[in-house]
C-alpha cells in the first residue's frame, strides 16, 4: 500500500502549512492610505517646524510633549516637563498627564477620531499630531509616545520624531499595527485661537470646557470664541462665555452673553436661569425673577420653584426688560 | 511604561471618587448657574438619541422588533427615557462592531436587554414596565 504513506504525511504537512500560514499572515496585516489621502505629485508631506529633542532613557513622555508645545512656541525643555509628567518608579508618562500638562501650558488638546485619514488631515493643516503606540503585543505591552510629523505616500511610510530618531521613517504597516493595539490614541494640541483640521463642534467644545473647568480661563474664554466664529449654531460657545464671566464676578458681560444666548437659543433654559443669576447679581430683581421664570417654563423638572436669591435695594438703571418667548 | 494599563482601573476609580468629592464640595458655591458641561451632555445626548431613533426607520431592525413582540413606538419611548451614560454605551458598542449585518444584532440585543432587565426588575430605567416578580 504505497499510498498509506502519502496519506499519512499529508496530515503533518497541511497542519505545518496551516501553521506557516497563520503565523506569516499575523505579521502580513497590510495597511493603506485612506482615500481622502493626497496622492499627488509631491508624495512627501512634512511639517519641518517641529523641533526634536532625543528621549533620555524611558523618558518619551516628556520629549514628545515639549515638540508639540515648543510647535506652538510654548518655549519649554523636556526637563521641565518631567516632573510634570514622568513617573520614576513606572519608567514612563500617563495619557492624561500629557493632556493636563499641556493645558496648564494653555494649549487646547483635541482628540483625533481613531482614524489615519484625521491624522494626515492634520498633518496637511501643519499640526504636528501626539500618538500613543504599542510597540509590542497586547498581553506584553511596551506602550511609546512619538510625533507624527509627515508621510510618504510613495514609499508607504508613516514619517515620526520617536525616541532618539528625529524624522524617522516608519512603514505604514508598522504604523498601523503599533497604534492599532494603543486603541488609536491621537492628539492634537494647540492655541485656543487655532482650529483643529478635523473639529466637530461638540467635540471642540468639550476640549474647551476642559480648559474651563481646570482653571485655564483665558484659553477657554478664546476657545469659545473660536467656536462662535466658526460654528454659528452652538449655544455651549455663548454659555461657556457666560460663565467664564460670572466665575470672574464680572456680572454685566455675564449678563450680556446670557442675553445673547437667550436672544439666539430660546429654547435653551441653561441660558435664561443663568441670565436670571447675573441679573440677580447685577442688583435686577425684576428681570432676574422674570428670566428665572422663563427658565422653569421650559424645564421645570430642572428648576426649583422658589430657588431664586432675593435681591435687595433699588434696581440699576441698566437693568433689561426681559420677554419669555414661552407661554 | 509597560505596565501603565493596569493602573487605568484603579485611577479611573480613583478620579470618579476625586471627581465626585469635588461636585460635592463645588455644588453649593454656584448651585443655581448650570455649567457648560451639563448643557453639553445634554446636546450630545439629544444627538445619539436621534441617531438612535433614526436607525428605527431601517426594515431590518423593524422587522427583528416585530419578530420579537415589541412595537415600534414602544421602542421610540423607551429611547426618550435613555440617560446619556446609557446611549454613550450604545453609540460605543456600535462603534466597536464591525460593519454589515452585526449592526441589526447590536441595536435590537440593546434595546432588548434595557427592555428585559426592567421587566425583571433588574434595572429601574422605564417605569411604566411591571416587574415580573
């Protein structure tokens, strides 16, 4: 029975090729430029406006943040940064020192969509863009900061400031694999008066508010601005200028954004309660319970009846007459 | 830095304490002013829950609803009483699913567990629902 050998060796042979084949394709993933990527006569783009600075040892964290800062002439070392954002005992930088820091530098960081076309986006609009890659394997991670400065559509590569390489050119395969397994993570980070390339209204706008909520108030404030210049539909931008406004006691251009708001966006309580607090403040306690008012009829799940602060003396002269558009 | 992931539950638990501590301490300060923040929840939530009505209107998911009993305006108010953490959920997991057939699945399973756990009074989400027990 010739044929029994044959029949017997082709079991392990399959089983090695199935192997081979599985083992190859796990390296084999290939990545490609997304449609909306430039393709043209000049493959390379490259932002030659990010300085580099060579990582010390573990210390990628801070290098990567002080080249995307000085971009923007923030004008700090790595060395200043790494008591801000280096860990000794864990060798390494938290996403969210990273992010911390560079709003306490005034800069305004905006989450990229998990996307390759949004970095390059980004890259085309000259914002240099902050990345988090694995450089290993998910149950053994070697996690890395790198700036992504350009790319070469041409040769297929992903062009980074990493570690101790300054424009280094990594194939896009890599790329993608080493940011797949670091969830995507990208960052821009920039003066509040600049937009991100890809900024979607209610995502900038959150960045925003986190500049207003960890004390970054004049940056907010121009991210608001931002926001009202660009998108003439978002009420968040006027409240968020508003509130900036009333957290510094300055109640007359409080009350002038809440009335803007109120004027624009009716139908936003947010803006006739808060018109109805920096009236109060302002000494209008006519006006401020009429705005108050206004705020219960159209949530009134929301407002306390009642809650309104009693204001004393006489009115101003300045004080609005205020008209609730709701029945 | 390879060892940074397994911190991400205990600081993520961490900062939900920190945070809660500080709206505590922070809400009688300003209680009557309602923060940008709150009204930016509020429109992100308006959002997802039109994308979620508006993926009532494909004939794939109605049918899967009707096959299962449940009527469409049925579903459209139970989407109303949706609280933002309850559609960021949603709108995460369609995110994370790969695309095609797989979508109909996710949003019918959604709608589905919010509905069944209240009926057995698991969760406390829709009150007009009576309790099995």
């Amino acid at each position: 029975m010739p044929s029994a050998d044959v029949s017997r060796a082709a079991p392990a042979g399959a089983a090695l090729a199935f192997l081979l084949i599985a083992l190859l394709s796990g390296c084999a993933t290939t990545a490609y430029w997304p449609d909306t990527a430039q393709i043209d006569q000049a493959p390379v783009h490259q932002l030659d406006n990010v300085p580099f600075y060579p990582q010390e040892k573990y210390q990628c964290g801070p290098a990567s943040l002080a080249m995307m800062l000085n971009t923007q002439g923030a004008g700090v070392t790595p060395d200043d940064l790494v008591g801000q954002v280096y860990l000794p005992e864990r060798h390494g930088s938290l996403q969210v020192e990273m992010v911390a820091a560079a709003r306490q530098h005034g800069m305004l960081v905006y989450p990229l969509q998990p996307r390759l076309a949004d970095i390059l986006q980004e890259i085309d609009a000259g914002h240099p863009v902050l990345v988090l890659q694995n450089l290993r394997f998910g149950w053994w991670p070697q996690w890395h900061f790198a700036v992504v400065i350009g790319y070469d559509t041409q040769a297929d590569e992903m062009i980074l400031h990493s570690g101790t390489e300054k424009a280094y050119h990594e194939p896009l395969t890599a790329f993608m694999a080493t940011w797949d397994r670091a969830d995507n993570w990208a960052r821009v980070m920039l003066p509040p008066r600049e937009l991100p390339a890809t900024a979607q209204p209610l995502d900038y706008l959150v960045s925003a508010n986190d500049l207003e909520t960890t004390g970054q108030l004049d940056a907010a404030r121009q991210a608001y601005r931002t926001a009202l210049a660009t998108w003439s539909d978002q009420p968040a931008a006027l409240l968020g200028l508003g509130n900036i406004a009333y957290r510094q006691e300055n109640w007359d251009e409080a009350a002038s954004q809440y009335r803007r708001l109120t004027t624009e966006f009716p139908r936003i309580s947010a803006g006739w309660n808060n018109l109805g607090e920096a009236l109060a403040k302002k000494g209008c306690g006519e006006a401020a319970s009429r705005a108050h008012d206004c705020a219960r009829r159209l949530k009134p799940e929301r407002y306390d009846e009642g809650a309104d602060a009693a204001v004393e003396g006489t009115s101003p002269a300045d004080c609005p007459v205020v008209d609730c558009p709701i029945q | 830095m390879h060892t940074i992931r397994q911190y991400n539950r205990p600081i993520a638990t961490l900062m939900s304490v920190v945070m809660l501590l500080f709206t505590l301490a922070a809400a009688p300060a300003s209680a009557s002013v309602v923060g940008t923040g709150e009204l930016l929840t509020q429109q992100r939530a308006d959002i997802d829950r039109e994308d979620l009505t508006r993926m009532l209107a494909r004939d794939d998911v109605k049918q899967a609803l009707s096959d299962m009993g449940v009527s469409e305006q049925e579903v459209r108010d139970r989407i109303q009483s949706l609280t933002p953490s309850e559609l960021a959920s949603f709108k995460q997991q369609l995110a994370d699913a790969p695309t095609g057939e797989g979508v109909v699945g996710i949003i019918v399973l959604f709608l589905v567990i919010f509905i069944i756990t209240d009926m057995l009074c698991a969760t406390d989400i829709f009150p007009f629902i009576n309790c099995i027990r």
